[in-house]
C-alpha cells in the first residue's frame, strides 16, 4: 500500500499514513485524532545521467551529411526499370 503524507493543521509536523489507493484522504490523524491534510510530494525517482531521453538513444550525425535518407518509389526495382 502507498504512503502519504499529511501535514498537523495545528503544528505543521508532517506525518506518512500507509493507505489504500481507493480509500478517501483522511481529515484527522487515525491515531491521535488531530486535524490533517493531505500534502502533495515529490516523487522519489529522479532521471539523471544519459540514456533517459531520446536524443541520447540516437546516433549523432556524422558531419557534413544530413540526416534524411532518400525514399525509394514503390514501383522501381533495384537493378533499374525493365520492360517485359
């Protein structure tokens, strides 16, 4: 099960609760009874380094030709066109 955190209304002390994904945010602490809120976190990954991004997978180009390659037309053969 997740774990969220909620801030103490009164102290502003930040407590995790353990709970269902389906279950509605709690308004007091299940424990203690205090008045809570629900506070948004960061998530706990972080993407550092190459190979994260699409440009990291790609070959770099080699300089002074481009990157596009010329399309063949669907009707030609590779040897040139022949008529039989």
């Amino acid at each position: 099960m997740p774990t969220y955190l909620y801030k103490d209304l009164n102290t502003g002390e930040i407590y995790e609760l353990v709970q269902s994904m389906r279950d509605e945010p709690y308004t007091v602490h299940p424990d203690t009874g205090v008045a809570v809120k629900r506070v948004l976190a960061r998530p706990g990954i972080a993407f550092k380094g190459s190979g994260f991004y699409v440009t990291d997978s790609r070959p770099k180009p080699a300089e002074g030709k481009s990157e596009s390659k010329p399309a063949a037309s669907a009707g030609a053969s590779p040897s040139g066109s022949r008529s039989e």
